[in-house]
C-alpha cells in the first residue's frame, strides 16, 4: 500500500455501553479513528460490530458514553444530524430501491446536497434544473469511478449482488462524507467481487481521502487493507492495534481459533 498522509483523531469513541433489556450488546468499548486511515472492526458473530456503528451513526442511543466527531461531543446523535455532519453509511443487508435504475439510487445519496424545494424540482425551474444537472454530474463521476457505466439505466434489482453492493456504496459516496462506515462491504461476494470490492475501498482511501471505519469477516482482507484494526468479542474490546499487533494479540488469538479446541 502506497504511503498515505494520516492526521489526527477525527472520530472518537468513548466508553459506550449499550443494552437491549437486560442484554449487554456493548460494555465500555473506547477506540478513535484517525483522519484518511481504514480502521476494522472484527469478532466474531455477536461481538457488538453492528451494534457499534449503528452508535456511531445514530440508530442506536449508548445508555453510557460519548462519541467525539470533530471535535464536538454528543452523548446521541440522531441519523440526520450524523449524515448532514459528513458520516456515510452502508448496510450490511442491501437497503436499495430495487425498482429503480442505478443511477437513481445513486443519485438519492445527494438528497441532502439539494437546496431546491420540491415544487421547484417537479417544475424543473431554471435554478432547480441547475441544480438537478449539477448533482447528476457528480452521481457521473462516481458511476465512472466504480466501473458500472455499463448499468447506469439498469433497475438495481436485476443486478448480480456484487454490483448492487457496488451501488450501495456509490450512494454512500454521494454523500461525499468525511467518514464512511462500510458493514460487511464484501459480505457474500466471491473472490474475485471482493478483490474489485478492496480496490474500490481503497481507491476511496486513498482518491477521496474518505477515512473509513470498516466491520469485515475476512481476516485476509481485513489484515490487507486496514491500518489499524479493533477486536471486539462479546460485546467487549479484547485487542486494538496494528494488523500485526492485532494477529499476535493471545486474547485475540483465543476469541478466533479457540485455544481449547
């Protein structure tokens, strides 16, 4: 990986415990995030991943903690607020409109970018029109970037699953968000839809200067793209460091392979 610029700490969690009833989904987990790094979250099945990013991006309420993004600190932050401030986000299962074409779905990452009122964009007025030209330019550019000029017009649903996961994170990137949380980007995909899925990840990375937080299940692909990852397991951080630190972490090591097995 080429050498990259990483900055300060523009996302930090801390010591957020989060409980549905009386299940502990997450108990005291504090990490940062630096600006322009990847950063991985693994563990196994029910290890809180999920339940992490949807603290960060505001579908769930910690009942203890703080989470930092620039500098501000909020004890809850509601999706909106999250997304206006520049966090993007994709599903681990697809939340695309299947009906409609590529382009499209695309094209709804940049609803918070649209200054113009409704009536004014079904009239297509003069600055609407403007406007609409404008974001369908940028919705272009990440089509080209991604490689699926082929499918611009092509309803999302009659596409092979690598690509609707293509699309999914093209509206992420609409957003042109300053952190992009990626679930389980390559989720499902064979070998050679993830090796395209990695490069765009960290074309992103690197093109964009997007700083990406990432939950992934592969540990190939995590230790290849990440710089640095942290291990949940249970609900709590059992190792936070390097890829390489990470892999010769004993607690780490246990939580995967089992060291009674």
């Amino acid at each position: 990986m080429a050498t990259k610029k990483i900055g300060d700490v523009i996302l930090d969690v801390k010591n957020i415990s989060l409980s549905f009833g009386g299940v502990k989904a997450l108990t005291d987990i504090s990490f940062n995030v630096r600006e322009h790094e990847v950063r991985a979250i693994i563990g196994p099945n029910g290890a809180g991943k999920s339940s992490m990013l949807n603290c960060i991006n505001g579908v769930y309420t910690p009942q203890q903690g703080a989470i930092t993004f620039r500098g501000k600190t909020f004890s809850h932050m509601d999706s909106h607020q999250v997304a206006v401030m520049g966090i993007g986000r994709t599903f681990q299962n697809l939340a695309l409109f299947k009906g409609m074409s590529v382009i499209d779905n695309i094209m709804t990452g940049r609803n918070l970018k649209i200054k113009s009122g409704l009536l004014m964009q079904a009239l297509r007025l003069g600055p609407a029109q403007r406007e609409e030209e404008f974001h369908r330019e940028k919705v272009e550019r990440i089509i080209d970037f991604l490689e699926i000029q082929a499918f611009r017009k092509t309803p999302v649903g009659q596409l092979p699953y690598g690509l609707q996961k293509r699309v999914d994170l093209g509206r992420a990137l609409a957003m042109e968000p300053q952190v992009l949380l990626l679930d389980e980007p390559m989720a499902g995909m064979n070998v050679e839809e993830k090796q395209d899925m990695c490069r765009f990840v960290l074309d992103v990375n690197e093109e964009f200067g997007t700083t990406i937080v990432l939950i992934e299940h592969d540990m190939g692909v995590v230790m290849d793209i990440s710089d640095r990852v942290v291990v949940l397991d249970y609900g709590k951080k059992i190792g936070d460091g390097t890829p390489d630190e990470v892999r010769n972490n004993e607690e780490v090591i246990s939580a995967y392979l089992g060291t009674s097995h």
